[in-house]
C-alpha cells in the first residue's frame, strides 16, 4: 500500500522552469504548497542513475534530505526508437552545455537521416521522497512520432518535434492544458494521484 501524502509543503526537485510549471500546475488541486529547488536554492546532483526511475530517486532524495521536507523529482526525457532509445536519460545533455534544445531537436534529425521509422516515447519517471527516506515512484509513457521540421512555440524541451499518437499537433502547438491531458508526465501524476493524494 502506498504512503499517502498528507503535508501542505512540497519541493519539486528541479531547476528547470517548465517542468516546474507543469507539475505545479498539476499539484494545484491539492492545495499544497509548492517550493522549487532554484527557489530554495539546492544544488542540483549529479544524474549518475542509468534509467528515468533512477535519477528521479536520486534528485528526490537528495532534495528532501536538505529542505527536509517530502520532494518529488520527475526524470523524463525522449526515447526515439530508431535510436534504441536515445537520446533517452541524456535528452537534457543532447543539447550541450547550455541544454539548448534547438541544438538537441537538430541533433535528433540529423540521427534519423536514413531511418524510416520516426516512431518515439515520451517517458517520464516521477519520484515522491519523504525526509525519512520512503519512496513511491511511479513511471508514465505516450507514444509518438518525430515530425520535421519542428512546430510550435509552447512547452519546452523537444515538444516542437513530437506527435503523440492520435494528435494532428505536436505539443509545441497544443495548449499546456491539452498537453497535460495526454501527457507522459500526466500518466505518471495520475498514477502518482491515485497512489498517495486520493484514498
């Protein structure tokens, strides 16, 4: 049975601006009390897991140790078939130094030069960590394609360039409340919800 979460605070375990948006957009019917990891100024550790589920534990971990208040990390990134899954856990390092995802989005068509199959996976691996150590983690996926050339300017990462399944947009042309219906950070919240916020 899964611990429920029954405080009013919380740390998303990350610096990145849109992903905090979008879970704290999801969190908002909780009525919990959401703090960022740039906002607390917490350093951020060095992602040395080897799955999505493994670096979401380790950021959560390490967030909650040191604001000692429950954290949750998400780890998600893109899984391009034709690339036996790359660029996967490093979809953030794909676009260097400055995580440029104009740069990373290139790179992923410049890989697929050649593959008939566009086919991909949106995954992302969500981890919940109190400041004594338990850990629910959950992972949700949607399944896509890679268009080019990009299209959209809303979401982040490689949203410009992904199809879900069934969609004639890509997520950087859906609205952040389409996207969050279908989403593979949505699949992973709602099994996150149903879990530890909703008994």
């Amino acid at each position: 049975m899964a611990r429920q979460f029954d405080g009013d605070r919380l740390v998303i375990a990350s610096h990145n601006e849109g992903k905090v948006r979008e879970i704290a957009d999801l969190l908002r019917p909780f009525k919990v009390q959401v703090f960022s990891a740039g906002e607390l100024n917490l350093a951020e550790p060095e992602e040395t897991g080897y799955t999505f589920l493994a670096n979401a534990e380790l950021k959560a971990r390490a967030a909650a140790t040191v604001a000692n208040m429950p954290a949750l990390a998400d780890d998600s990134g893109l899984a391009v078939t034709a690339l036996n899954g790359a660029p996967g856990i490093y979809s953030a390092r794909w676009g260097g130094r400055n995580k440029n995802f104009d740069l990373a989005m290139n790179r992923v068509h410049r890989a697929l030069i050649g593959h008939d199959d566009k086919s991909a996976a949106f995954i992302c691996a969500l981890a919940l960590v109190w400041p004594d150590g338990h850990l629910e983690a959950f992972e949700g996926r949607v399944q896509g394609t890679i268009v080019e050339p990009g299209r959209g300017k809303n979401g982040f990462g490689y949203d410009a360039i992904f199809q879900a399944e069934g969609q004639t947009l890509t997520f950087g042309e859906m609205d952040p409340e389409e996207k969050h219906i279908i989403s593979h950070r949505a699949d992973a919240f709602d099994q996150l919800v149903e879990a530890c916020f909703t008994k």
